[in-house]
C-alpha cells in the first residue's frame, strides 16, 4: 500500500468504528466515562480486526511484531 492508500484504510476503519459507537450512544450508560469508553473503543477494534486475523504464530506476524519494535509503533 502507498501512502494515500494506507491513509484511506486508517480512515475508513477509524470512521466505521466511531459510526458504531455514535449509533449506540443511547446504550452508553451515564455514568461511563473516558475509560469505558476506550474500552469500548478497544473491544471493537479487535472484533473489527479478527475479520482479517492470521495465526499469530506466522513469520508474517513475527516480522510485524519486529517492525513494530523496531520502529516503537506502541
């Protein structure tokens, strides 16, 4: 992916998961604050990512783990 393309995914996958969550604000209890939330926020992108999930236990994963790392991605 070039540059462009990786800022549409980023975009479209951030866009999808905050329309989620602003269609069921009304669920949202009252008294949940920036830490429901965010974890709420958590819970559906990792629903939003197994869609695509590989085995974890592939060179793929492996090497992006490294890249991660290496680059101090999180």
């Amino acid at each position: 992916m070039n540059k462009d393309e990786k800022i549409e995914f980023i975009n479209e996958i951030l866009k999808n998961t905050k329309d989620m969550l602003i269609d069921n604000i009304d669920k949202i209890p009252e008294n949940w604050t920036g830490i429901e939330i965010r974890w709420l926020l958590e819970q559906q992108l990792k629903i939003d990512t197994r869609i695509a999930s590989f085995k974890k236990t592939t060179k793929r994963y492996k090497d992006f783990m490294n890249t991660c790392k290496i680059e101090n991605l999180f």
